[in-house]
C-alpha cells in the first residue's frame, strides 16, 4: 500500500506541474485533440485523481496502523470484523457457518467464510505469522465439524 500511495503522490506533483504549466493543447492517441485550455482541465483532473488515490492510500494505511480488528473465537462463535475496513463486528455461530475455503491470489491467502447471514473473509495478512493462519483454520475447521456432529473431512468445508 506504501509503494501505491508513493506512486500516485509523484503522479499528483507530475499532474500539478503539468497543469500548472500547460501551454499547448493535447493529442491523445491520435483519437482525441484538445486545445489548450482543454488540455489544461484534463491535466488538473488527472492531478485531482491522482491526489485522490494517494489521500486513499494514505487513509488505508492509517487505518491499518490504528486498528483494534481482531478475530476471535470461543466455544460457540467466530467474532471478527465485517470486513476489512469496517468496524462493525459479526459474530458468527459455528453452526451456521456453510462453508469454509482457503483460496491464494498471488502471494496472498484468504480462508472465505460463508454462512447463513453472508460471506467474510480473514486474510493472511491478519494475522501474525502464516503457522496463526494455519492453527485459526484448523481450529475453526474442528469447532464448526464438532457444532455439525460431523467429521472435519466433510465435503462443506472444502480448502484449496
């Protein structure tokens, strides 16, 4: 997320000083001509997007540094964040929890959560060390198949 907000905070100072700057009109690969002034409205709201994205950026970051969001579990539910901004906490009994699936996207792994009242997810990032996330699912994995009376290798709790 540094890296990004990084990105679009020297975009925002290229797009002001081209905006700022701009003396001569536009040619956008050969399918849209602006003149000056024209050209000079495009550059502002490139520099106001790019702007945007890097006061996004800068809030996500924040927000990650400030969090309380933690996961928990006790004998009858799972207590976590909504999502991952939200600070909105759903609890979760074990018993209405559907499926289970650990899915990986690119270097990051998910364990997707569905249930009666919806869908959540915890990402690796979460949690402190890949093992955490390990012990979190096969804990979870046990204490949903013990809520079930079922065996934890059943179909419902799939994990890629």
């Amino acid at each position: 997320m540094a890296f990004a907000t990084l990105f679009f905070g020297v975009c925002s100072a290229i797009g002001y000083n081209s905006a700022a700057t701009n003396d001569r009109g536009l040619i956008i690969d050969g399918a849209v001509t602006l003149d000056t002034g024209q050209a000079t409205i495009f550059f502002w709201c490139l520099f106001g997007a790019a702007v945007a994205m890097s006061l996004g950026g800068l809030f996500v970051m924040v927000q990650g540094m400030i969090s309380t969001q933690t996961v928990s579990m006790d004998d009858k539910a799972l207590r976590m964040p909504k999502s991952g901004l939200s600070h909105r906490i759903v609890t979760i009994p074990y018993g209405d929890i559907v499926k289970m699936t650990v899915i990986q996207i690119k270097s990051q792994r998910f364990l997707t959560i569905e249930y009666a009242g919806g869908k959540v997810s915890i990402s690796r990032s979460m949690l402190p060390t890949n093992a955490t996330f390990e012990k979190v699912c096969n804990v979870l994995s046990e204490r949903v198949a013990i809520a079930r009376q079922t065996a934890p290798s059943d179909p419902g709790l799939s994990r890629l």
